[in-house]
C-alpha cells in the first residue's frame, strides 16, 4: 500500500499545453554529459532581442555597458525615452535574469518605467560556482567607482540616484540578488573566499532595498520533492559547456 501511494505521489500532473511545449524544449536543451544547446534556447526565449533599442518613439531606450571585457562581463541599461532632464533623479534596479544560472539573458524580460541594469552574467556549466556571484558585485562595483557608468545619451548622470538602488532576480537571479547584496553589505563576507576586495568606501551606491521573485535556493542534501526528480536538476549539475 504503501509503494502505491508513493507512486502515485510520483505521477505526472497534468500540464497545459503551453507549459509542455516549454517544458519540451528545455528537455531538447540538455545534452546527457550536462551541457547546453544554447540555440535551441535560444528559440524559446521569445522575447530576447538581438541589438538594444534607441528609438525615441518607444517607451524605453535600452544601450550596452561594459563592465569587464577580459570575462565578458557587460550590462543591458533600460531607461524611459521621456525627457527626464528636469525630474527627479531616478533610482536604479540592478537586475538579474533567472534561468538556473544557465539560461537566458540580459533581454530576455520585459522592463517597467525605471533605469533597469541588466547584467550578463557568466553563465554555467562552463563557468563555475561564484562566478555568477562575483560578477554581480562586479557590476556592483562599476555603477559605483564609476563617474558615468552609463551611457550619458542614454540616461544623463544627474537623472540617476546610485544612493537609491535596488536589487531584483528572479529565479537564481533572486538567489544572486540575495548574495551579492550580503557580499556587498558585508566587507568581512567579501574576503580570500570571494577573491574580492570589500567595497569601495566613499560607496556612492546604496542599496535601498531587494527584490526576490520566486528565489531558488538548494541545500546540500536533497529534499524529498527533488529526490523525486530522479536524474536530479541538469540547470546546476552540468558538465562542460
């Protein structure tokens, strides 16, 4: 009786047709040695842009900052494209994108009316644990040793306020957000462990507040529910890249 419930818990719950499909093409995604198809990825990512906007006529400007050339380290800046020379400087959202630190990227989001720093972070299985970690505080570190860290045509520097700045992730972007955000907090978490030195101390940029959507956090043991899942979770036990 008791094996019966167990596999009836075990059973595959009715999915709509939508949600199939995705789940489909993220299946056809994973090579068996833990590797990605990063086109197949690609094709499900529908909202993913290939060049950042500048039209006038839209909602929002969107232009490419580099952080950190030697790792490939660059962000996606959003702001409105209403005139903001005389309003109130506006704060800015330093986003990280969900995908399992494996997936998508810095465009593959719709934004709101704000100045959003989309960071493309390095992306696992070919870049390891805390890589993904230490390029959030990169980026961190940018916005605030920087004198203009975004593009003056795109957003002027009086209109941003780095002393209001906020944090969000979804996903194991909400799990980076947590981390980078006690990374920075803390110069004694920021040591030999991180390979980073503590922040700056004129520190320009404040953080104002954190933003989890849907955070995906793990243990070093396996829960029942992901014991369940039997080949275990491919977006963070891959192999080579």
């Amino acid at each position: 009786m008791a094996s019966s419930s167990k596999k009836a818990s075990r059973r595959t719950p009715s999915l709509p047709w939508t949600v199939r499909i995705k789940a489909a093409v993220l299946a056809a995604a994973h090579r068996l040695d833990g590797s990605i198809r990063r086109p197949v990825v690609f094709l499900g990512d529908l909202k993913a842009g290939t060049t950042p906007s500048t039209n006038n006529a839209s909602d929002v400007r969107s232009a490419d900052v580099t952080i950190d050339a030697s790792r490939g380290l660059w962000a996606r800046v959003f702001c409105p494209s209403a005139p903001i020379a005389d309003a109130a400087p506006l704060p800015v959202f330093v986003y990280f994108h969900g995908g399992g630190f494996v997936l998508f990227s810095p465009s593959s989001r719709p934004y709101l009316r704000a100045v959003v720093v989309s960071v493309n972070f390095r992306l696992a299985p070919k870049h390891r644990f805390r890589a993904a970690y230490n390029d959030g505080v990169a980026a961190l570190r940018y916005l605030d040793e920087n004198q203009t860290p975004l593009p003056a045509d795109l957003v002027p520097v009086h209109a941003v306020d780095l002393s209001s700045c906020f944090l969000i992730g979804d996903s194991s972007g909400a799990n980076m957000v947590h981390h980078v955000a006690q990374r920075w907090a803390s110069s004694s978490s920021m040591s030999s462990a991180t390979a980073l030195p503590p922040p700056p101390l004129r520190m320009r940029l404040r953080l104002a507040g954190a933003v989890l959507i849907q955070p995906f956090f793990g243990g070093e043991e396996r829960t029942e529910a992901e014991a369940g899942l039997g080949q275990g979770l491919p977006h963070i036990d891959g192999g080579s890249s």
